[in-house]
C-alpha cells in the first residue's frame, strides 16, 4: 500500500486532513476487497462487486456514495478521463 500513499500525498496535503485520510483509508478497503496492490489495477467490475458486497452487508445509499466519492479522487489524481461506476439506489 505504499504505492497509494505516495500516489495520494499531494492530495492529502490540501484541504481538509481528516476527510482527505478517511478517503484514502476508504480507497485502502476497496483495494484490500479486490486483491490489488494499485490503484491503476482497479477496474469497474471490481468496484461493482464492492459495491454488491457492502449492499449485503445492508450498508446504506450514502454509504455507498461515500465510497463513490472517494473512488473518484482517485480517478482524478491518477488522470483517469472516467469516473467510477456510480453504486445503484436499491
């Protein structure tokens, strides 16, 4: 996980620390679900599965947007020209 704290410490520099750390640490929990070791290997079908795994565990919407949110700062700070999949309303 070394690579997504070197990846992601410019943007935890800005802004608000603690929002900015549970990003990061949000970002860490989907990469630890999927088996990767980087942000570059993660893939929409494995955010999807993330997003079915926390729905089984009746996390809610917000939640899931939470990630979402996280998920997309991502994208961004790698250059991605995507977004993540947004999770569904269930």
């Amino acid at each position: 996980m070394d690579k997504l704290d070197h990846l992601m410490r410019s943007y935890k520099k800005h802004g608000g620390k603690q929002w900015r750390k549970e990003q990061v640490s949000k970002i860490r929990t989907v990469l630890k679900f999927s088996n990767c070791n980087d942000l570059h290997q993660l893939g929409s079908r494995m955010i999807i599965q993330f997003y079915i795994h926390l729905r089984s565990q009746n996390r809610s919407y917000k939640t899931l947007m939470s990630y979402f949110y996280a998920l997309k700062a991502g994208y961004e700070v790698l250059g991605r020209s995507s977004e993540p999949p947004r999770p569904r309303k269930f």
